[in-house]
C-alpha cells in the first residue's frame, strides 16, 4: 500500500500547478479532491477547473482571468471562520475520547468541509494525529473513481449523495481504528464517548452496536449498559 507521505512528495516534486492534473497525479478523482481544501493563494489562470467541486475557492482570493473555466465561483470564508471556531472549541475538551469523537462528528456534520476540519484541528495526543491523518487519508482514497463506483455505482463524484458515502465510510473505518488503538484501560470510555456523539449517525452507530456485542473488555464491562441505552435510544429515535 502507498504510504501518504509518498504521495506528498509526488505533489511537492510536480512540475506542473494545474490543478486537475495535481489531483490525478495523487491518486485521486479531481472532481472531489479539493472538497474541504482552502485555496487562498492559488494561481488558476487559464485552468479548466469544470466538473470540480470546490468549496472554498474565494474569487477574492484566488489568481484568475478570463481564461478560468469554473462552473461556479463562490466565496464561502463565514463558513470557513465556523469550522475554525468549532475546532477550537473540541480542542478545549480536557478528555481525548471526547475530543476524537466530537471531531468525527463534526466532519460527518459537513462532509463538503470535511478536509477543511480535519486540516484545521490541532491534535492534543498521538492517537489525535494518527486518527486526523486517517481519516484524511481515506478519504482521499475513497475518492478516486475506482472506488467511487464500488461504493455507489453510477454515482457523479459531485453528487452529494456520493460525497456523503464517502465520509461516512471513512468516518466509520476511523471509528473502528481508534477502538484497535485504544489502550485496554481506555476502551470503554472511548465507546461510551462515541455513543454520546455519534449515536445519531446510522452507520457509526451500528458499527459501535456489532463491535459492544463482540468486546469481552474488563474496562468496557462497567459502562456496556449506559452504552447500549444510548444506541438504543438513537434507533429508536430514529424509527419515529
């Protein structure tokens, strides 16, 4: 498997700034590798950028001219101060579970910024940053068209459907690596954590169902039933 720094030297070492061939050059499907990716800067002139979806590309703050093709131009930085105000804000919870699981939320609650709170968010621990370079990691990989069409055959990159499928299955893939690399000692109050901010989201939430019924863990034994209501009661809700 490539490791992603690989692919960052192949960016680096590019001798091109297009950047549809830059997203190819990754791996990736250019139609979706920019979501969540902050442009400021970056000289577009007489690029063909159609079929791209960006979602932080600022007329104001970008190099272009009147050979840029885009097929939309939009200058979103309130959104952009949102996230960075909202990552600030899970930075300052004192618990690592909670910090890890509101961060998962929050990419799930906005997967065209998905990037941009990853990118954002300054990890407090180790495991913060193994599971920020995950997810960002898998996301990408989920993009490319390969994938794509495994997971929602026929599906248009820029479709918000096929955005969605892939942050949740990257958000789920991250949930299920953090309960690997958790410390024993740690594991119920991880799970507990995850329920008490991802119980609503279907897919994580019937991740963490499977994963509770097959853990034997003396640390999560104390908090299975807390855990388990709260699952339950997001179904439930749910099914209303």
């Amino acid at each position: 498997m490539t490791h992603w720094l690989d692919i960052v030297i192949e960016l680096i070492k590019a001798d091109t700034a297009d950047l549809r061939a830059l997203a190819k050059l990754a791996g990736a499907d250019p139609r979706t590798f920019y979501v969540g990716t902050r442009l400021d800067g970056a000289d577009i002139r007489s690029q063909d950028l159609r079929g791209m979806l960006f979602t932080e590309l600022g007329s104001a703050a970008v190099q272009l001219d009147n050979h840029t093709k885009l097929d939309a131009m939009a200058d979103l930085e309130l959104e952009a101060e949102e996230i960075d105000i909202e990552v600030q804000r899970i930075a300052t919870y004192p618990r690592q579970e909670d910090r890890i699981g509101l961060l998962v939320n929050g990419v799930l609650g906005s997967p065209e910024y998905a990037i941009r709170y990853l990118t954002s968010y300054k990890p407090r621990s180790k495991l913060e940053v193994e599971v920020k370079g995950f997810l960002i990691f898998r996301i990408f990989n989920l993009s490319n068209e390969d994938s794509q069409n495994e997971l929602l055959p026929g599906a248009q990159a820029t479709d918000e459907l096929a955005l969605n499928r892939i942050v949740e299955i990257a958000a789920r893939d991250a949930v299920q690596y953090v309960l690997r690399r958790t410390f024993p000692t740690r594991r119920g109050l991880q799970f507990l954590a995850f329920a008490e901010h991802l119980a609503h989201h279907r897919i994580i939430r019937n991740t963490l169902i499977a994963r509770l019924a097959k853990t034997r863990s003396t640390a999560v034994e104390p908090l299975r039933t807390q855990i388990t209501s709260i699952l339950f009661d997001a179904a439930r809700v749910d099914e209303e």
